[in-house]
C-alpha cells in the first residue's frame, strides 16, 4: 500500500476494506464516479507492478 498515492489508497481503503460501493465513495471523497473508477483502477495497477517487481506475484 506505500506504493499508492495518497488519493489512490484512500479510495481503495474505503472501497475494498471498508465495504462501500463506487457510488459511495464518489459521495465520501466528493468527486465524480469517473474519478474513483480511474484512482481505483491505477492504484490496483500501481499495486499489481509493485507485487511484481518484489517477486511476490
């Protein structure tokens, strides 16, 4: 997770540990659906290539 902006662990946090939907994390952070899909899917990317390159995926 240190990997991540802070933008992008927020969004994450709130929508794959805290439980809550897109819609409603575009509610919690104040920006629009779009937004959250594009911190969301970058961050998981960003994640996915820091895995990797520790050889851990």
């Amino acid at each position: 997770m240190n990997a991540l902006t802070d933008l992008q662990r927020q969004a994450i946090v709130l929508a794959f540990y805290e439980g809550y939907t897109y819609p409603e994390v575009a509610d919690l952070l104040s920006v629009k659906l779009p937004t959250v899909k594009a911190r969301i899917r970058d961050g998981l990317l960003r994640l996915r290539d820091s895995l990797t390159t520790a050889g851990i995926a």
